[in-house]
C-alpha cells in the first residue's frame, strides 16, 4: 500500500527529544511531541542522511575506470545508500587526462537526466592528479599520471564535469599551484591540501591562497617525518583549515584522532570512509588503477609489502561508529560532521530537521558501549531499504 503521508518516531539526534515527524510529498509536514497512536517507522534516533565528500566507488566498481558506466554508478549510489549516505561526492584520483575526462562526463550524464541521481551527487571530488611524485605522500596515486597543477586541463575536467567539480584536492608544492588555487577558488571550488610535501612556508601560501581544508589529514603522507618542522603540524596548527579524517580504526590511531578533534574542534572536522572501489569486497588480491592491492581480513586495502593504505573498505556508517566508540565527541557532533559539516563547506543547501525540509532522514539505533545499527533510510518520498546487503533499492514510496 502506498500511504500519502509517513509517521516516523525517534529521539531528536541533537536534542534527545521523542518526536513524531510527520512526512508528506517528501518533505517534513509538522514534528511534535510523540503521541500514543502508532508510527509508521520508528527507531531509537533520527538525523539528516549522510553526506560523504570523498567515496572512490565500492565493489569492484571506481569512478577511474574507463569502463565507467551509468548502471556502475547507480550500483554505487545504492550500495552507499544502504549505509545510511544519501548524498556524497563521487572521487576521482590521480589519473590520464583522457580517463579523468570520461569518468566526468559519465557522471555529468547521468545528474542531468536523472533528478534522483543528481541529488545523491551534488558534487564531484577531484583528488589529483597535482599531488607529490614521492612515495609516501602520493600513497596509492599512481605516480606515472602525477603532474604539474594545469589550470587549462582542470578547466577541460570541469567543463566535461558540467561545471560539478567543488572539490579539488592537490599538492601546494608544485610550480603552479598558488596561481590554481587562486583561479579555483575564484570559480567557487573548494581546494584542499592534501597527498603533499609541502613546506611549512609553502602551506602558509596556499592557505593565503585561498586553500580550506586538508583531505584526509594524518594520511597521504612519508612513514618517518621530522618531529617539528613537518606538514602535518602547520596544517593542523590553521585555524583557516578544516580537515576530513578516515575514522575506520586503521587509517588513524586514536590518539592521533583525539588530537585533530580537539585542535579542530567538530566545528571545523569532517568525516569521511574514503571508501575505496575495493570497499565491501572479501579479502584477497585485486587489480586496479594499473596496480595490485589486498584487501586484508582486517578490512584495510593495502598496497602489498608496504604500510601504505590505499582507501578504506568500509562506509561512513562504519566510521561514525568507530569515532562514537572513541568517545572523544558527543552523537550530535558525529553526526553533523558526516552530514551538516561537508554540507557547508562544500556550500551545500543544509539538511535540517525542521518543518518544510526535505525528508531526507535517517533513523538509526545507538547507546553507549552498543552498535550504531541503521534502520531506514528516506530520501524525499523515498524509502530505501538498508537491509539489502548493499543493494540500496527503493522498496516503496509514500506520496
């Protein structure tokens, strides 16, 4: 039966308050306080769907790929939709010009003929290909697609992205990047440090540059650093950077996440899985970008015989349930800084649990020392089904 209106009941993600959403025509119609008749959906909490700016594909599946193709995409929009992210930001890393240009113009196709995939993609991530040449802070990037900052080039990405590229991720250090991130900036794509060598000098510049954020900080980087005068300190001292961090339980040790936290404050912290197109896969060797990796039966992707890290294997859900385990940060400021946080500064229409906003929403179960399990999923007039072992698909609409 397809119901005109939809009941949902849960405690405020942010307030703690029981309320009863009532949803219509994919948008909240009224919240009050909970009432003795029956819900339609119920759970322990509610929040805004998630939002993720860097997923790199799932299931064998990477937005690299020069077999990229609209069913590929929908895949990878279903899977993520499974994990509770309504929304993110499909990743491109370090690759050919050519190859970069079909993955965008892929995704550029399917956002403007379809209105559901558009809002699961308001933005696309550019992750290279100007990073650092040197082992370590290129990480799995591979090194014979790393080049020079190029201002015509990405202007020929973001014209084949249909003008969709808001994140630009690359190196400072290269001759030419302060006049990039000066030009981008300008055009309205947010830069971020990141895959970097830079000097502390060199940082400083970028940020005068108008650079915002720090992909994945704390990775990307050498093994051994100097203690002091090193990258990681200067971009975690600037207050005008923000970072994203890989809370999977691998990328980061929980010391090293307490410290960004605290210097960062939420305010100023995204979370991100990074996901990997290996990402749900089971363990063993797998070929890709050109390389060889191993999903190891601990979850992490690796390049083999090294420590380098290449993406992460999980999703955002994982990840916030990781950093709510740490306990350094309350659940209103997890959620916000998976959903709200990217949002805003990727200059994102908010998604806000008040009358009028769209029903974008996510009902989830969690307490202290339990397991951040999900329940549902709406999506304006939509409910997904989270329990379809990645599959995402849409079981029922209620307009």
């Amino acid at each position: 039966m397809i119901r005109s209106t939809l009941r949902l009941r849960a405690r405020h993600y942010a307030t703690g308050e029981r309320i009863d959403f009532l949803c219509q025509d994919g948008r909240i119609a009224s919240m009050m306080p909970t009432g003795q008749g029956a819900a339609d959906l119920e759970a322990e909490w509610i929040a805004p769907a998630l939002f993720d700016l860097q997923i790199n594909g799932c299931g064998g599946i990477s937005f690299n790929s020069p077999a990229l193709n609209d069913d590929a995409v929908r895949r990878v929009v279903a899977a993520c939709q499974a994990h509770g992210i309504g929304a993110f930001c499909p990743t491109l890393i370090t690759n050919a010009h050519t190859a970069l240009l079909h993955g965008f113009a892929i995704l550029r196709r399917i956002c403007e003929t379809d209105a559901d995939l558009a809002r699961s993609l308001p933005g696309f991530h550019l992750e290279g290909p100007y990073i650092s040449p040197e082992d370590g802070p290129r990480g799995a990037h591979p090194r014979c697609h790393v080049r020079p900052p190029d201002w015509d080039e990405f202007r020929r990405l973001q014209d084949a992205a249909g003008g969709r590229i808001r994140l630009l991720t690359l190196a400072p250090e290269h001759e030419g990047a302060l006049p990039l991130i000066e030009k981008a900036t300008a055009s309205g794509v947010v830069v971020a440090l990141g895959h970097t060598a830079a000097t502390r000098e060199c940082i400083r510049a970028a940020i005068a540059s108008g650079a915002r954020l720090s992909t994945h900080l704390g990775n990307g980087s050498h093994a051994l650093l100097p203690r002091h005068d090193n990258y990681l300190w200067e971009q975690l001292a600037a207050d005008e950077l923000w970072a994203s961090v890989i809370a999977d339980g691998h990328h980061l040790p929980p010391a090293i996440l307490r410290c960004i936290l605290r210097v960062k404050t939420p305010a100023r912290t995204i979370l991100t899985c990074d996901a990997s197109s290996l990402a749900g896969l089971p363990p063993g060797r797998y070929r890709e970008w050109g390389q060889e990796f191993e999903v190891r039966a601990d979850g992490r992707i690796v390049v083999p015989g090294t420590v380098f890290l290449a993406g992460s294997g999980c999703f955002t859900d994982a990840c916030i349930a990781h950093l709510l385990a740490l306990g350094e940060v309350s659940l209103a400021d997890v959620l916000d800084m998976a959903s709200e946080r990217p949002r805003q500064l990727l200059g994102l229409p908010p998604q806000t649990l008040v009358v009028g906003a769209p029903s974008n929403l996510l009902l989830f179960d969690w307490q202290p020392k339990h397991a951040f399990a999900i329940r549902a999923l709406l999506l304006g007039d939509r409910i997904v089904d989270v329990s379809s072992g990645g599959e995402g698909r849409t079981t029922q609409s209620y307009s």
